[in-house]
C-alpha cells in the first residue's frame, strides 16, 4: 500500500488520472489499515492534495476547453464586425451616389 503511495511520490513527472485513481486507491487501503505508522492527518492531508491535483487538472482541462471556444467565437465576431463595417462603406458609398444623382438631376 504505502509502497506504491512511495513509488508515485518519487516519480518525476506530473500525474495523470490513472496516477490519481490508483492513489486513491492506495489511500482508501492506507485509511482502512493506519497500522502503517501513518496517522489520520496524514491520510487526510495526502487525501486532500490529491483532490486537489485532481481538481486543477480537470479545471485545466475545462479551462483550455472554454478558451477554444472563446477564440471561435472572437473569431465569429471579428468576421461579423467586418461584414457590418463592409455594409456600412457600401450603405455610404450608395448614399454618396444616390445624392450626386439627385443634384445632377436638379442641376438639369
């Protein structure tokens, strides 16, 4: 039990779910059996940290998720502020030669 708890703490490198999972399931046997010269604040307080290692990689996971998002729709936006000034040049453009028009008629 405590072994393996040892062997991932010792690992270089960062945790994956499946370094979590197993974990938790080292600590539920540690929990079961505290004989192992661990006491009940350690189990809890390595509990907790491995919570929260869990907790940030899935909020990391969510996080890049939403920014993919944010990204396509900036993208949308920007297209569509393009669209609307290209209709407002050409609103202004028709504006300007619907009014050249109009004097040139008067004009005749």
């Amino acid at each position: 039990m405590t072994d393996l708890i040892l062997k991932f703490i010792n690992e270089p490198g960062e945790y994956k779910g499946e370094h979590v999972a197993a974990l938790r399931k080292s600590l539920a046997e540690c929990g079961k059996v505290i004989s192992a010269g661990l006491t009940i604040e350690q189990v809890l307080n390595t509990r907790v940290s491995l919570e929260l290692i869990a907790a940030i990689q899935k909020f990391d996971t969510v996080s890049g998720e939403l920014m993919k998002t944010t990204n396509r729709l900036s993208r949308w936006m920007l297209a569509f502020a393009i669209v609307a000034a290209g209709l407002g040049a050409a609103a202004i453009w028709i504006t300007v030669l619907s009014y050249q028009l109009a004097l040139a008629q008067v004009g005749k």
